[in-house]
C-alpha cells in the first residue's frame, strides 16, 4: 500500500469507529476481514495511525482549532492529517503527495487544509497553552476523577497509559511449564522473557502474527495482561474447590482459574451476555478444560443465585467498569464512554456486589475487581460494600499476596492497585475480602422476598 492509500484506511476505520457499537478489536477485526488486500504490515500501520489519533485526539483537535480547521465536519480527515504531521513527523510534501485525490488515496488538500499543512510542520504535540486535560489526553469531564485517582502521580500514569503495551501472554500450566514455553518461543525467534510479577507470564518484545506459532496453537499459551493474569491467582483458587467466576465474559480469567485448580472441583461461569460466554465455552474446550460450567444469568439477581448462596469456597467479581486501566491497549475507549455512562458503571457494580456477595460460604473468599484506575468504582464502591454488609472483613493484600503468589506485594494500600507507570501492566484494581459468617436470617428473608 503506498503511504496515501493507508491514510485513507485510517480515516475509513476511524469513520466506522465513531458510530460503531461493537468493540473497537471487533470493528477492527470486520473492517480488516472485508479488505483481505491489506497486508499484515499495512494492516500494523492503519491500526498504529489509529491508535495515535485515538491517544492523542485531543491535543490534534486543539492544534485544528487553532489552525482554522473545522474538526466537527470531518473529524477523522482533519485529525488524521494532524496525526501525520504532529506525531508522525510527516512533512509538507509528503502529505501532499499522499492526499492527492488518486486510487485508493484521501481526495486532494482543500485550500485551508493546506494553510493549516504549512502551520503544524515541523510542530511538537505538546504547547504550553494546553489544558491540562488536553496534554494529558483525556476527555475534559474525566480528568477530576483521574486526578483524584493518580494524586501526584497523576502526569507520569497519564504518560504511561498514552504509551503502547506489549505483548503478555500467561502459560496455560495444563499443558507444560513457563521454561518450556519459553523455550519454545524463543526457539520460533521471538524475543521472550518472564513477567517480573506474574510466576505464570511472558513478555514479548514487539508485535507478532500469534497464531502461526507452535505454543499458541499448542495451546500452552493464551494473550493475558500480566496484571489480569495476577487478578486470576489473587483468588488463591485450589484443586478441587467450588469457585465461582460471577462476570466471566469471555472466559480470560476462568482459563485461568482453572489451570491454577488442575482442571479439578468446579468453576461456574456466570454472565449476563450470552454471546460472551459461548465465546468463553469455545476457549474453554479448545484450551482442554472440562471443569468448568457456563450459567446465563437474567440478571446479577437470577434466581440461580439464592439457590447456590453460600456453597461456593471463592468467588471472583470481575465487574464490568470505565475500562479506564486498559487504556494502552484501547485508547479509542476514552472517547466511547460518555459522561451519563459513569453513574450507571457505579451502580451496576454495587448490585452485582451485593448479589455475588450471597455467594461465599463461611470462610469463603470474593474477589472484588476492575479494570478502572478511578476510585468510584474501586475503593469507594468497597468501602461503600463494608459498610454496608455484615460478615465481611478485608483481607489485606500483601497477605494474600504472600499465600496465592508468594513473596512481596508491590502494592503498600490494603487493595491493589496496579499501573502502567509503577508496574509496566494495565491498571487493575483488586479489593480481597473474607466471609466472616454465615448469612443471617434477616438477610435471607429480604432475599426470599426479592
Ligand atoms: C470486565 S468484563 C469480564 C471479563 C472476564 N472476566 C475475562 O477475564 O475475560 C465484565 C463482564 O460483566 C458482565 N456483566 C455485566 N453486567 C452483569 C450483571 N448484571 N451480572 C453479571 N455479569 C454482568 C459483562 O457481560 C462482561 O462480560
């Protein structure tokens, strides 16, 4: 593909991103399957320009405006173009040799794209005029909330989740061990070392066709952020127990449950999406996992729930939230999640809180986590549970840390808190909480009148 006609794939995918529904992976992934033409290597660069303007969108729109372009009428032309000159370094004819209206390449420079052309040459992203909330790339209305989350960390977390993420994979320990998967994929060329924090991880260097490998389609190693992959073993499940996966989605973190539990005793994958947990089915026979039973729930209040309270030994909340932590790997996610959106995040959480509380017997563990950075849906939405539920204590994590992956928390709050910045993963937040007692009576009777 010649430099021009990438552009235009770029200012194509971003248009159907705008209005999409689905996942920006999904939308990708569609768009991609329809243009078998494009290369992985073109492919690799549409998808990187997409990122930039994703993680960058809002200080192009501020150097648009200030150049006299009319970003609301055709945002993804305008912010591509801004993308090539501010963060790729384009120059001023090469812009103009790909935006010249030929096959497959953006229609030619209008007469005030050209003026604004010769104004961003040569720019640097960053100005001292931005707003806070435009250097650091979020959308105005969050930033309050990512300040009250990061503190004075707040710049160097921004930075770290404006930069790309690599490549984590967890060894699928049914199959074999981290050397050998090591081993293998160093023996396929691949540039391969071992997480710093998860016992069960590898780190690749660089971005790879996965599938064409032997330890992907071996099964023996599945893509899994380090810090999802430490969400999974901070549950401490063991083989043979009853453990309980109330958001399992599409099924990361039960594969991960159950190589930790020797595909022995019994996991139940919950969730409300169907389409998501037939995905999840389909990982879970591919990957040989046959402990493992899928239940559609109507709602987080499905009856199934009062039926099965208090017989599970672990359960793992995994609670749909802002996506706020996974930033590196979707930066387009930020601008997909209006400002009415957060209120009804808090309170799906809190009632799914609740029901899956019923769920631990005496003794049992819940695992409360996100994959949020901000505080109203981490600390304060447990805080909040705490207060009030009875029968429940916090256990704190460096002491779980200790007895489900061994050695020193890297976290010195009584929950984790993992981020880009600190820890090199995604951010990721786990509250680790113990059933202290039974439920009472008086609590069984307002669930038997629900
Ligand atoms: C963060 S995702 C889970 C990711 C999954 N655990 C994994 O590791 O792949 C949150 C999930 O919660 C599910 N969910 C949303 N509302 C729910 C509810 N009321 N009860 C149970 N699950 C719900 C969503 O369908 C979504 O799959």
């Amino acid at each position: 593909m010649t430099p021009g006609a990438r552009a235009q794939a770029s200012i194509d995918l971003l248009d159907i991103l705008m209005t999409a529904r689905k996942g920006a992976d999904d939308v990708a992934g569609i768009f991609f399957k329809r243009r078998r033409y494009i290369g992985a290597k073109d492919r690799r660069a549409v998808r990187d320009l997409v990122h930039d303007v994703a993680r960058r969108r809002a200080q192009l729109d501020w150097w648009l405006q200030r150049a006299g372009v009319p970003v609301d009428r055709v945002p993804s032309r305008a912010r591509v173009l801004a993308a090539l000159l501010l963060v790729q370094g384009w120059t001023e004819s090469q812009v103009a040799e790909a935006f010249d209206g030929g096959p497959y390449r953006p229609a030619a420079l209008a007469p005030e794209e050209r003026r604004a052309v010769a104004a961003l040459t040569g720019r640097p992203l960053a100005h001292p005029e931005q707003p806070s909330w435009v250097s650091s790339g979020a959308p105005e209305w969050l930033e309050p909330a990512l300040r009250r989350a990061f503190g004075e960390r707040h710049e160097a977390e921004m930075e770290a989740l404006n930069r790309p993420a690599p490549v984590d994979l967890r060894v699928n320990t049914l199959v074999g061990t981290r050397e050998q998967a090591l081993a293998m994929l160093r023996q396929d060329g691949l540039h391969a070392e071992p997480t710093p924090l998860s016992p069960v991880g590898i780190r690749l260097a660089g971005h790879h066709q996965l599938g064409a490998y032997q330890a992907f389609w071996s099964g023996l190693v599945e893509v899994q952020d380090e810090g999802s992959q430490i969400l999974a073993l901070l549950l401490g499940a063991k083989p043979g127990e009853r453990v309980c996966d109330f958001c399992s989605g599409a099924g990361g973190k039960a594969l991960a449950l159950a190589a930790q539990m020797r595909n022995t005793g019994r996991i139940v994958a919950c969730d409300v999406s169907a389409p998501r947990l037939e995905r999840a089915g389909r990982r879970l026979r591919r990957a040989g996992v046959h402990a493992v039973e899928q239940r559609v729930l109507s709602s987080e209040r499905d009856r199934w729930v009062k039926r099965a309270a208090g017989t599970f030994d672990r359960v793992l909340v995994d609670a749909p939230c802002s996506g706020t932590g996974t930033w590196r790997r979707r930066p387009e996610s930020r601008w997909r999640l209006p400002p009415e959106r957060l209120p009804l995040i808090l309170s799906d959480q809190r009632r799914i809180l609740d029901s899956a509380a019923r769920l631990p017997r005496e003794g049992g563990r819940l695992v409360y986590a996100t994959c949020s950075v901000l505080r109203e849906e981490n600390e304060d939405q447990v805080a909040s549970f705490l207060e009030r539920t009875a029968g429940f204590e916090m256990v704190p994590v460096s002491e779980a840390w200790a007895e489900c992956i061994g050695g020193a928390c890297p976290c010195p709050d009584p929950c984790l808190r993992l981020s880009p910045a600190r820890h090199g993963v995604d951010g990721f937040f786990a509250a680790v909480l113990r059933r202290t007692r039974a439920r009472s009576v008086a609590t069984r009777d307002e669930d038997e009148a629900s």
